[in-house]
C-alpha cells in the first residue's frame, strides 16, 4: 500500500459485466448438485461435471468424470446418507463460493457434521473445477444441530 490512498492491491469489479447472470447458474449448479449427492445418485451428480472437470478435496485432486466417480462412490458407500444447508453463496468474475453445513450419516448411523466452503467454476453451464475447504468431520453434537 502506497502513502497517497491508492492501493496496490488491485480489486475487480464484480457488480459489472456478466457477474450476476453468472452467479445465478452456478447457484442453480450447486443446488442441483447437492440435491444429486444428497440422493446419492451418482449418474445423476456426475452429469453436473464436464467430462474433463477436477475436484480437488483435502484427501487429493481428482480429474475426469471416472476418478471423480471413484471419490463419490467410496462417499456414498461409507455414507449412505446426505444433508447439506447452503448457508451462504458468494458472487465471483470467474468463479463464485458457496459456504455449507452438511451431516453425513455412517453405516452405523453415525451423524457426522462438515462445514466449509466449495469453489466452483463453470464451463458450459457444468463445473469444471470444485474444490471443497472444509473442517474435519465431527461427531454431531446436540447443540450442533
């Protein structure tokens, strides 16, 4: 930062152009998609990805629709059930955020509490880039609920 009130930092306009269009699919995107995961359908999630699309998650960066597959099965296998809250949703130019609450259920009917944030870029209308920031799962509390 410089003395005289200008910035080095160099902040986009994200009110012009396309933005908001923009935002408006990818939040239709997530919400389609969450709504796939939490019935566990994976033929149907996997139709939100573009053939050539990564998802990078705090266990590793998968691309392409057959390892992405590989990711979500052992998901659906070891959690046979999905809640997810969108929280909040934030606007991007090239990509935009949206913070979540999910409960994952075990086989042992466990409830497991995930929150955190997933980035996603769209290509065509489809993500083509996901990655997930969030905490390590924990026990569901009373109060977490």
């Amino acid at each position: 930062m410089s003395g005289d009130n200008s910035s080095d930092l160099k902040l986009r306009d994200l009110r012009g152009g396309d933005a908001g269009e923009a935002f408006t699919a990818a939040t239709a995107r997530i919400v389609g998609y969450w709504t796939d995961e939490c019935a566990r359908d994976l033929d149907k999630l996997l139709a939100h990805f573009t053939p050539d699309a990564e998802v990078v998650t705090p266990d590793g960066c998968f691309h392409g629709r057959q390892a992405i597959a590989s990711l979500y099965r052992k998901s659906f296998d070891n959690f046979p059930r999905l809640k997810v809250d969108v929280k909040a949703g934030f606007v991007g130019r090239d990509a935009h955020c949206f913070e979540y609450r999910a409960v994952l259920s075990d086989t042992a009917d466990q409830e497991w509490l995930i929150e955190g944030v997933n980035l996603m870029k769209l290509e065509g209308g489809l993500i083509s880039h996901l990655r997930s920031f969030e905490d390590a799962p924990r026990p569901l509390a009373i109060e977490d609920e």
